[in-house]
C-alpha cells in the first residue's frame, strides 16, 4: 500500500510539472509567432524607421490632403478582394474611434481598387478616416511600397514611420505631442 501512494503522487508531481512546462512553451511560441509577424510586416510596407514619403491624394470627400496636412497619422492599407483586410477592418475603425477622440491624430484609410469594388470598405471608413480609393499602383501604394494587404502603420509628429503592423490595435499610443 505505502508503494501505491508513492507512485500516485509521483505521477501526480510529474504531470504537474509537465503542464507546467507545456504553459512555458505555449507562451514562448506566442511569443515568437507575434515577433515573427512583426518582421514580416517589414516586406509590404517600406521598413519601420524610414522618412514617410511626401503625398499628394484626393479623399472620396473631395478633400485634398498632403503628408504635412496631416501632422501624426495612422494608417491602413486595404484591398476589396483581401479576406484579411475584411476581418481587420472592423479592429482598424475601433482603434481609428479611439485615437482620433482628442488626441490630434489623423487616420488614413486608403483603399486599392476601383470606387464599386471599394464602396463597402469606404462606407464602414467614412466616418473615421480620410479615405482615398486609388488603383493597386497608385501614388499612396507606390510611396509607402505597398505589396500586400492589410497593413496598417503610424506617421510619427516627426514624420517618419513609427511602426508598422498586421494589427491596428498594436499601433503606438498617440505621442504626448499630439494632444
């Protein structure tokens, strides 16, 4: 009997310890998954870091706007026909509410296809961005580099590329400057 009890709570201390590791590496592939989207965000936009380049685009409101026009900005890229870009959508006009709520940042939303193809798209972004439709190799897609959808970055006060993402919701808070 004294022999059973042992092998049961050896069994038990070893299963625990087990769970205890499985949690450990759940948490660093997690981890690593969410350092590897971050780099490979880097190949559809141009790199984290860089100068934003200077632009020149007419919103679907018929408002022209330039890079300097628009001070701290946040930034989505979409495609009609891109699954992703209909599943982030609705996370990119949650977080384009929450930032522009006093903060002084502006939010672009620019949309690559033709006005039918992006009339759902301009509709649900309307009411929270400056929305520019243009074709897939338009100025906004040429300047920023754009070669894949969505992705989503921050126009620092200081005009460089802050950040860059697949998620709007891990974009920077706005900066102290901006409020």
């Amino acid at each position: 009997m004294p022999f059973l009890v042992t092998a049961v709570v050896l069994i038990a201390l070893l299963c625990l310890l087990n769970l205890l590791l499985t949690f450990g590496v759940i948490r660093k592939l997690r981890a690593q998954g969410e350092e590897k989207a971050d780099k490979a965000v880097d190949g559809l936009i141009i790199p984290a870091g860089s100068a934003a380049p200077a632009f020149s685009a007419v919103t679907t409101a018929g408002e022209r706007i330039t890079r300097e026009s628009l001070g701290e900005t946040m930034l989505g890229f979409f495609s009609p026909d891109c699954r992703a870009c209909k599943e982030r959508l609705p996370l990119f006009v949650e977080q384009a509410r929450a930032v522009t709520r006093g903060s002084g940042r502006s939010v672009l939303a620019v949309v690559h296809g033709t006005e039918e193809e992006a009339r759902e798209q301009v509709a649900a972004l309307a009411d929270v961005a400056h929305v520019v439709v243009e074709p897939g190799d338009g100025p906004l897609g040429e300047a920023f580099d754009i070669t894949g959808y969505p992705v989503f970055g921050l126009i620092t006060a200081d005009g460089t590329l802050g950040a860059t993402t697949f998620d709007p919701a891990r974009l920077p808070a706005p900066s102290k400057a901006a409020v």
